[in-house]
C-alpha cells in the first residue's frame, strides 16, 4: 500500500482542489446547485482517486483509479472553460487554473506510464513502452517512484 500524501501528484491535485474551493466562492448563488457543484466534484475527484487508487491492492487497480482521475481532471478543465466563457470567473483565474490542471494530467500520465511499464502485459496484450516518471515526495531526495 502507498502512502497518497507523499506522492506529488496528489499534493498537486489537492492544491488544486482547494484553489477550485476559492475560486468558486464568487460564483453567483444561482450556481450554487450547478457549475459551483460540478466544478467542485470534478476537483475532489481528482485527489480522491489517487488516494483510493493507493489503498488498492496493487499496481493495476492503482493504474484504474489514475485513469479515473485523469478523467476527473479532463471534465474539470472543460467545466472551467466553461465558466470563463459564460464570464463567471475572471480569464486570468481561469488560465492559472487550467495550467494547474495541464500539470496535473502530465503527472498522471507519467505516473501511469511508469505503472504500465512495470505491470506484467495481459495474456493476448503487447509490452509497454518504459517512459515517463512518477514522482514522490521523499526525505532522500530521490523523486522517482518507490515501491512501497
């Protein structure tokens, strides 16, 4: 099992998370049961499944709930243009925030990458390319993925 906290992605993510929070505070009260809901589900799901994914059983289950969340990241990306557009938020807010989310999906995808390279290919399947890199937090200063 892995410990969610000390993977970067997911201290990313949940950052994120709580500019989201911020962010959509100034949505109108109309909002409240609509894009305000939306964008803050979309946000928490993106941490929350990296957090589940850790508590699996091991690196495919794990491999699930990142695509998941990637998911999540991509539905929250849209939401936030969407909101920019309709002039809900301010563009600059709007942009820091979907630059957040870009760095987010590119973690995610590292990660899963690294993942894939490592998890043995389904009878029938292909290998895996061995690219990218997953990244922790870590007293050694070694930013690579362990395998606790």
């Amino acid at each position: 099992m892995r410990e969610y906290r000390h993977l970067q992605v997911w201290q990313k993510a949940h950052r994120l998370t709580l500019e989201v929070y911020r962010v959509t505070r100034s949505l109108p009260r109309s909002e409240l049961y609509g894009l305000t809901s939306q964008l803050r589900r979309a946000a928490v799901s993106v941490p929350a499944n990296i957090a589940e994914g850790c508590g699996r059983g091991g690196d495919v289950e794990f491999l699930r709930f990142l695509r998941i969340a990637s998911g999540s990241a991509s539905e929250l990306e849209y939401l936030l243009v969407l909101t920019a557009d309709l002039h809900l938020i301010d563009a600059q807010a709007s942009e820091q925030l979907v630059a957040a989310i870009a760095e987010v999906k590119r973690m995610l995808a590292g990660l899963m990458t690294t993942l894939t390279a490592r998890t043995p290919p389904r009878r029938g399947g292909s290998g895996s390319v061995r690219e990218g890199a997953a990244y922790l937090e870590s007293d050694s200063g070694d930013d690579r993925i362990d395998d606790r």
